[in-house]
C-alpha cells in the first residue's frame, strides 16, 4: 500500500531522512517511535505529499507520490487520506458537524455519514456544537471522525494524544484503532509514547539510520 | 452537497466570528461607494438641469448667431431673416439685472430677463411665452409689463398684477407681473419681456445678445453654419446645440471631475482598509488555510474561496454605498441646493433620479477596490506551504514577504514619472495618477521605513537600561513591522489626503486672501447695478463721482464679456488705468513679464491671465490680434497675472487704448480712493445724494474681500466633509486592525502574563505600541501628504482651473489633528487590549487557534 523508496531529506544541510526504505501493506495500523528531531513529523509530511524528498520515491497504492505536481498531490490527498494532529486543528468558526463533513464536502460526496460518525466517536447530539464548547478529548474525537468520515485509505496521525490526559488518551487510541480497523485503512501513528505505541499493530523505530522494527511493549 | 457549501460555511463562519473587522471594511467600501456616486447623481442632476434649462431658453431653434462681445447691433436681424435657407429668425436680449431689495453684489441674486419678440417665439421657443390674464392679451407687448416663471415669482415674493421694481442703468424701473410663463423648468428662475419694450426702458436701444434660427427643411446644417460663419466674418459666432452643450460642459467639467476625484479618494481608502482587513485575516486564518491545503483543498480553490470573500464583501459595501448614496444625493439637493457650494449651476434645481448605468459603474468600482484589496493577500494564502504554516509561530513570514521595496520604488519613480507629463483633454489624469502611485509606493515602503526606525531606535537605547514594557514594544515593532505598519495602512492613506487637502485649501485661501488685498487696493468699488455689457456712467455722471468732496483719486475701469471661442465661456475684457512703469503697482503679476523699457514705441501692452495662458496658448512677447470696439487689434501680451475670479480667462488693457480703439468712454466700476481723514460712511452718503445715487452699487473693499472668502469657504464645505470622512475611515480601520491583532496575540499575553506581567503593563505595552506607530505614520503621512499637496498646487490645480498659487501650511491645525488622531488611536489600541487580557489567561495560552 506504502512503499518508501531509498527516501532522502535534508534541511539547512542536515541530513534528516538518509536512504529510507519500508513497504507497508494494506490494513496494517504501524507506530513509528523515535527520538526528537529524528524526522519523524518529516516522514509523515514526505508521505503526505506536504513536502518532497531531495531523492528517492514515495508510492501510495503504486502512485508516486512525490513526482505528482501540488494539485494532484493534493487530489490525492483529499481522497484517499486522513489526518490527526496533536493541536486537533479543528475550524473554530464550523460546528462540530461541519468540521466532520469537510472531507466529504471536498470530494463532492454526501454527508449522510456525518451523523453515524459522530455517534461512533461518541458525539451524538454534539453535532452543532462549536469547538470552544467541546473539551481537548472531544475536540480529539471530532479530529479522528474527520480523518475517517471519507473512507481514506491510508490514515496520519501525529502525537494524537500528546495534549490529553491518560484516560482520555487511553480512550482516543482505542477509538483511533477500532475506527482505523472498522473502515479498513492502513494508519501510521507517530508518537513518543509507549503506551499509544502499543495500541497498533507493528512498532517502527525511526533512527538516523533507518526504519526498525520493534516488539510493542504493551498491548491493550 | 457540494464544495459550495464548504465556501459557503467558510464565508459565513468567518464573518460570525469577526463581524466587528469585516462591518469595518463594509463601512469603509459603503462610505466611498455612497461618496462618489451621490456627488456624481448631484453633478449630473445639476449639469443636466442647467443644460436642460439652457435648451428650454432656445427651444427647437437649430442655430444660434452671437456677437464676439456680449451684445451686436440689431442690423443683423433683418439681414438674417431674408436669408433663404432661413425659417424663423428669432431675436433675443438677454439681461441678468439687479431687483430692487435683493443683494446685487451676488451674481445669484440677479433676475434673468428674456427680451423676446412674441410673434417669433411662439414659432420657436412657444415655453417662452407670457400668460396674460383673461382678456389681457396685449399685455405681451406692453412696455410695462414682465411675466415670471413660478421659481421666479417665489423668489420675488410676487404675484399676478403686483408690482416689480429693477435697476436699469442709473434710475429705478417699475414693472407690473403680467403673468406666468407657459411652460418654465423646475427651480428656474426667469423673466420674460416683449424685446421692444426691453431695449427702450433698459436703455439697449439697437441690441441684441442672440438671434435663434430655425432652418428650412433640407437644409445641410453643417454647410449653412460654414457659409454664414465665413459671410458674418471675425466679429460672429455661429453655433449649434451640441456647441452650446459643450460650452457648458466646458464651463464645470473640472469642478466636478475634482470633486469625483475627491469621493474616491475616500474609497481608495477603503481599498487599504480591505487590504489591512483581509491581510491580518490571511495571518489570523494561516493554520486554518494550511489545514483545508492538509485536508485537499487546492491552491486555486482556496485563491477562489478568499477572491469569493472578497466578492460578497464588496458587492454588499457597494450595494450598501449605492442605497446611502442615493439618500445623501437626495438630501443635498434639499439643504445645498445642486452646486455643492460653488456657483457653476445658479438657478436650478435639480431632481435625484436613480442613474441604472451609474449605479453598475459605481458598484464596478467598489467591487473592484476590494478585491484589488483582497487579491495580494490571497494570493499569499493560497501560495504559503502547509507544512511550514502548520507550526505555530510562523505567522509573521506571511506579511514579510510583502515588506519587498521594490514594488513600492517602482510607484514612486512612476509617480515621479507623471507629474512630468501635460494634462489629456484639459484635465490632470496624470496628476491624479501620480498622487495615487505616490500613496500606494509610500504606504508600501512603510513596513520596511518602520523596521529601520526602530531598529535605529532600539540601537540607540541598547546602552540605557530600559523597562520590559519597552523593550517588548521596540522589539516587536522591529522585527514584526509588517503587521505593525498593516495597521497603519487606512490611516496612513486618509491622514496624508487629508494633510495634503489642508494644505492645498489653505495655500488657496492664503492665495486668494492676498491677491484680494492686490486687486481690491481701493476703499470703495461703485458700480450700475448691471444693466447688459454697456458702460453705466457716462462721462458726466464720472466727473460727478470724481467731484465729491474728501475722494483722493478715482480709477475708473471698463469691463466686457468676449467669446473668443464658440466651445469656451466668455472671457473677461477688463480696461483700465495700469501704471505703465511698474504694472505690479495695479495687477498680481507673475514673474513672467516684460519691462516696460524693453517694448517699442506705439505698442499697445496686454496683460492677460494664467487661464489664457492655458486655453488660448497666449504668451509673454506675443502679437496677439484682439477684438476691441468693431474690429481686432495688434496688442502684445506683456505680462501674466493671478486671476482667482475668472477661470475661463481674462485679459487687461490700458484703459486710454480702449477708449480710442473702440469710442465707448463709458465704465462700468468706479475705485475710490477716499482722503485721510474722510470715513467710508460719509463718502457713501455724499454718493447716494448724487442724481443717480439710487441706482449705483456701493461695496466696500472690507465686506467684498469677506464675502470672497465666505463664498470660498462654502465651495469647499464638501471637500471639507470628504476629508473628515476619509479620517473617519482611517480610524476606524486602525480600531479594527488593532482589534484584529490584539485578540490573535490572546496567547502571548497568556504567556506574558505566566511569566510575571501585570495587566496594566500589557496595557502599557499596546498603548505605548499604538501610540507610537501612529506617531510614525502620521510624520511620515505628513511628508506624503506635503508630496501629495505639492501635486495637487504645483500640477492639479493649474492643470485643472488654470490658476496658480504660493504654498502655505496650516501647521497648528496640522498638529491638533495629528495630536487627535494618536490619541485616539493610542485609547483604540488599550481598548482593544483590554478585551484581549479581560479573557482567561489559562485558557488564551491553551487556545489553538
């Protein structure tokens, strides 16, 4: 599903990324760990199509990623992935219904599903609420309906519990995983911790000199 | 559901959520809108009137014959009606004449009175007609008796068969109200007399002003106006009704195309508060804009939704400006009549009539200042990768970009440019142009003007210990002056028009002021209450003025309306005694001037005004051939002279040149000189016993000077209501940029607050910030506003009204609104702080967005 390529990146004459290489299939839901500044937030960009790599390829489902110009790049995107960022990044001023349907707003589908989601992410009756009235672990919840409501093949997410408490965070990883499983994606976790490292199906440690695969310590 | 829908909630959550900046750019866009196109309905309105008005005088007549001078003898008459090519030649006298009660000084305060042949004009102009009572009929052609147009009768305060008195000449006149008129326009006031009785008790035996004629049908119009024009020779203008259009356009054009010009200055400072508004919202909305790239939205798609935004923001300012311009329109025709305060459309009153082809032109304009506003930020918006904007703290690199000089060099040097380059059509577009490159080029360079000064100023204080208030205030105007001097932009705009508006009025009324002193140099002006072109006193009722006791010299000048050219108004023919030594001794001279010495004998010497200069190409040293008496003459232009009261031209010669050239040693005005010692009062009480003291018209040089400068004032109450509301606009848009940056830095003052700052100093610290950029923008809107000024004195100005003037500054009244404007600006920046830190500190710092 996700090849990497002899992938290579640096910045301000830094190498970040050197010969990277990994194949991901289909379904699979894989942590990638590893120290700051080791570039993992830059592989995750790579992989989106945020950025380009000074050498090497990046294929999604056989698709060179990285050679595909901005708006193809971003045609891709819209369809067939989805995100989860630590700071949630919801739009403040669009309800929490509004906020879910962007996706499918932007692939000029229906959003008959919106209200089924809010229900799996346990926001029923939320749907017209506006962000400032939701909590960090909702606002969280509203983030990962959003990167599921399309059905995309491939979901990011990048420290997704980083600003929550344990409980909630235990309860938005389980939540991530069985949406991520339930839809049939393929999801990357980036994160520092073990905990959520865990809760996927394969580890990765991403160091200076490459992807390794690690035992998870903890499986819920 | 479609990607509509996102633009659409996009569009809607954005306004909800800051209704307070995009009300500010609607008001701004409206303001300017409403500005310009109630101006433009009020000038139209009032155009179209006085050219209706003038048609209506001339009803179906296909050709109109005048002499060069105001009045030709009445020979012409026959000789034209006997022409084959000829219907109808109707006669006309034409005379603006003083009623007695009414201020004759004002030249809105004379009746307009229509000698007409009845039998003639029932064939030509039929409006003109009088409706005699019931079996009255010869009342049309009595020798006492004058018909009125409604305007006319409430004006007069008369009815049918009251009485009416006038000035004719030296003695008063008393006529009777015969009746109405057929058929006058709305607000015209007019009189109409049978054309003999006219010439008798108005003393014009043998004159006309006009002879209208209706042609044969077939006639080649075009061939007839050539060959008569070439039969009646130098001393005739033949004209048709476009002709008389034209003269008429010509007569106000500059007038209003100044004033347009004014009204959208006023939008054209909207632009730059739309600028500011959707700039600091392309910084406010950087994350979100990174996320819809993040989530699949295209470059072009978001270029679309922020060009969308500023579609519906300037379609509904401009829709908004049309309704409020309208009403304004409508509500100065009520209280200001239709001249605005200047004197080009006397008599008529207009009516606002909704203009379809106006309103789009007005609502394009609008619609396209803002998004030219919109456009560069937008582009930014859409150009900004999404993984850098993503993290937090790269907000300033989005404006930073738009700090380039260089956009800003090429304005100036473009403007530059322009005030090199001579006016199109009689008009000043490349002055206009280079006034708006020169604001556009200084408000760009000012982010770069403002980190330079507060580098230098931070530089300079490095070895003092200052406070931490200061030290954040420096640094963040040093190294985030694009945002700083985005605020700036709307006040910047409006207080450099203003500065350079204060200046151009100021350095006009100073002008006038002192070229009155030069003009009007005697104690008293006597004058016949008009009667026509023809001089009023005769040599005895002269040596009658000149005898009265304690009167130490009497100057006594001849004045005459000329057409020199059938397009253009009439110039102004002035005779009198010049010193021939030193003609600055009588006239307001220029320095463009030929010695007395240097011209040879029997030369008669010319004097002519800076509009001649202009409209008829006259230059110092030139032989000009000029009509004086029946025929032209060789005179030489020797000098140039400041005329404020004629902008159509005006040229003066030797008085003892005229009297022999032309026979006529009648004059019009008398100077008066009164002997030390003798009082005004005493001197007009010795003249009003004089045999003809009724009839003269006795005006102290004091209460004409005050009058000028009151009917000054007046023609530049509009602009004076343009500039406030240009400041107004200004202010308001540094409410709403400081609004806008204040509540989008909620977190650093979350911080700051964590790290130990109280409330009151963050307060401090965008007061102190507030305050100083606009202390900065308004030195630097002053050094654009006195560049701006020197275009409107030095370039506009002459270009427009053919006039030129001396600069002054009004520099206390400067600094008073300068002082207002940082204060206010000063309490806007702590009002807006004060919403920001009134929040939870807790919550602004958690706050992602």
């Amino acid at each position: 599903m996700l090849e990497l390529i002899n992938v290579n990146k640096a910045y301000a004459g830094r190498q970040v990324l050197a010969n990277l290489s990994h194949m991901l299939r289909s379904g699979e839901y894989v942590a990638i760990m590893g120290e700051s500044g080791v570039g993992k937030s830059t592989l995750l960009n790579l992989i989106a199509g945020l950025d380009a790599p000074d050498s090497g390829d990046i294929r999604v489902n056989g698709v060179a990623i990285s050679q595909l110009n901005d708006d193809a790049a971003t045609r891709l995107r819209r369809e067939q992935f989805g995100f989860v960022f630590q700071a949630f990044h919801v739009l403040p001023h669009l309800t929490v219904h509004q906020n879910i349907a962007l996706p499918l707003l932007l692939n000029d589908r229906s959003t008959d599903r919106v209200e089924q989601m809010l229900a799996n992410v346990g926001l029923q009756g939320r749907g017209e609420h506006f962000p400032r009235e939701l909590s960090g672990g909702e606002l969280q919840r509203v983030a990962i309906a959003r990167a599921l409501i399309h059905r995309p093949a491939l979901v990011l997410a990048d420290e997704p519990t980083g600003n929550l408490d344990p409980d909630t965070a235990h309860d938005i990883l389980q939540l991530m995983r069985s949406e991520i499983k339930a839809n049939g994606a393929t999801g990357i976790l980036v994160t520092h911790s073990h905990v959520a490292a865990g809760t996927a199906d394969i580890v990765l440690n991403l160091t200076k000199n490459g992807l390794f695969q690690a035992q998870p310590e903890h499986r819920r | 559901m479609t990607s509509a829908s996102l633009s659409r909630w996009l569009l809607v959550g954005e306004w909800r959520a800051h209704v307070a900046q995009v009300l500010v750019a609607l008001i701004a866009i409206a303001i300017g809108v409403a500005m310009a196109y109630s101006i433009h309905l009020i000038n139209t309105a009032a155009f179209n009137e006085f050219s209706a008005a003038s048609k209506h005088l001339s009803g179906q007549a296909d050709m109109q014959v005048r002499g060069r001078k105001a009045y030709f003898d009445e020979s012409l008459y026959p000789w034209l009606a006997n022409q084959k090519d000829v219907a109808v030649a109707n006669p006309m006298l034409e005379l603006d004449v003083a009623v007695v009660g009414k201020q004759s000084i004002r030249s809105d305060q004379k009746l307009k009175i229509l000698g007409i042949d009845m039998f003639r004009a029932a064939q030509i102009s039929p409006d003109l007609l009088g409706l005699p009572a019931q079996g009255k009929t010869l009342d049309r052609l009595a020798s006492d008796t004058i018909f009125l147009s409604p305007a006319a009768m409430e004006w007069l305060q008369v009815q049918q068969d009251d009485e009416l008195q006038v000035y004719a000449g030296l003695h008063t006149l008393t006529l009777r109200v015969a009746g109405g008129l057929v058929r006058a326009r709305a607000g015209q006031r007019l009189a109409v007399m049978d054309i003999g009785a006219m010439q008798w008790r108005f003393e014009q035996l043998g004159l006309l002003s006009r002879i209208e004629l209706k042609l044969q049908p077939g006639v080649n119009h075009h061939a007839f106006k050539a060959r008569l024009a070439e039969e009646l020779g130098s001393s005739y203008w033949v004209t048709e009704a476009a002709d008389q259009e034209l003269r008429v356009e010509n007569m106000s054009r500059a007038y209003r195309i100044n004033l347009n010009m004014l009204a959208l200055v006023a939008l054209f400072t909207g632009a730059f508060l739309v600028f500011s508004a959707q700039a600091l919202s392309v910084i406010r909305r950087r994350q979100q804009f990174a996320l819809l790239r993040v989530l699949g939205v295209t470059r072009v798609q978001l270029l679309r939704q922020m060009i969308t935004e500023g579609i519906f923001l300037g379609a509904l300012g401009s829709l908004l400006g049309l309704s409020l311009g309208y009403l304004i329109a409508v509500m100065a025709i009520q209280f200001l009549d239709g001249n605005l305060g200047s004197s080009f459309f006397p008599g008529v009153k207009p009516g606002i009539f909704f203009d379809p082809i106006a309103a789009m032109l007005f609502f394009g304009i609008g619609l396209c200042v803002t998004l030219i506003g919109s456009i560069v930020p937008a582009m930014e918006a859409a150009r900004t990768r999404p993984a850098l904007a993503l993290r937090a703290g790269s907000e300033h690199a989005v404006i930073e970009k738009l700090a380039s000089p260089w956009p800003a060099l090429i304005c100036l040097g473009g403007a530059l440019l322009f005030t090199q380059l001579p006016p199109i059509l009689e008009l000043p577009v490349f002055g206009y142009l280079a006034i708006m490159l020169l604001l556009i080029g200084g408000i760009a360079l000012m982010p770069r003007f403002t980190a330079g000064f507060f580098s230098f100023l931070t530089a300079r204080l490095h070895r003092y210990q200052i406070g931490a208030v200061s030290a954040l205030v420096l640094a963040r105007l040093t190294n985030a002056p694009s945002q700083a001097a985005m605020a700036l932009g709307g006040i910047l705009a409006s207080f450099s028009l203003m500065v350079a508006m204060a200046i151009m009025v100021m350095s006009f009324r100073v002008s006038i002021d002192h070229w009155l002193g030069q003009v009007l140099p005697a104690d008293l002006y006597v004058r016949v209450a008009t009667t026509g072109d023809q001089g009023g006193f005769q040599v005895t009722q002269q040596q009658d003025i000149a005898g009265l006791a304690g009167i130490e010299r009497v100057d006594l000048f001849r004045t005459q309306q000329l057409i020199l050219d059938a397009s253009r108004p009439e110039i102004t023919l002035f005779a009198r005694p010049i010193d021939g030594n030193d003609p600055r001794n009588t006239l307001p001279l220029t320095d463009d001037v030929i010695a007395s010495g240097s011209l040879p004998e029997g030369v008669m010497p010319m004097w002519v005004s800076e509009a001649m200069v202009d409209l008829y190409g006259y230059r110092v040293g030139e032989r000009v051939q000029f009509p004086v008496g029946a025929s032209f003459h060789e005179f030489v232009v020797v000098g140039i002279w400041r005329d404020y009261g004629r902008q159509f031209g005006a040229v003066q010669i030797q008085l003892a040149d005229y009297q022999r050239l032309s026979g006529d040693l009648s004059i019009n005005t008398a100077a008066i000189w009164l002997r030390h010692g003798m009082t005004v009062d005493t001197a007009i009480e010795d003249m009003r016993r004089l045999d003809f003291g009724s009839a003269l018209e006795i005006s102290r040089s004091s209460d004409m000077r005050a009058l000028s400068l009151k009917i000054f004032d007046r023609s530049f109450a509009v602009t004076y209501v343009l500039e406030t509301v240009a400041v107004i606009i200004g202010l308001l848009g540094v409410g709403a940029s400081f609004s806008a940056q204040t509540l989008a830095r909620a977190k650093e003052f979350g911080m700051l607050r964590h790290v130990g700052m109280t409330r009151r100093q963050i307060l401090a610290m965008l007061a102190a910030e507030g305050g100083l950029l606009t202390a900065l923008g308004t030195t630097l809107g002053f050094v654009l506003g006195w560049s701006i000024s020197l275009i409107l004195i030095f370039i506009v100005n002459p270009q427009s009204f053919h006039w030129t003037m001396q600069l002054y500054v009004p520099w206390s009244w400067l600094l008073a609104v300068a002082l207002l404007m940082l204060i206010s600006a000063a309490l806007t920046a702590l009002m807006a702080g004060r919403q920001a830190v009134s929040g939870q500190v807790i919550r602004a710092v958690k706050e992602d967005w």
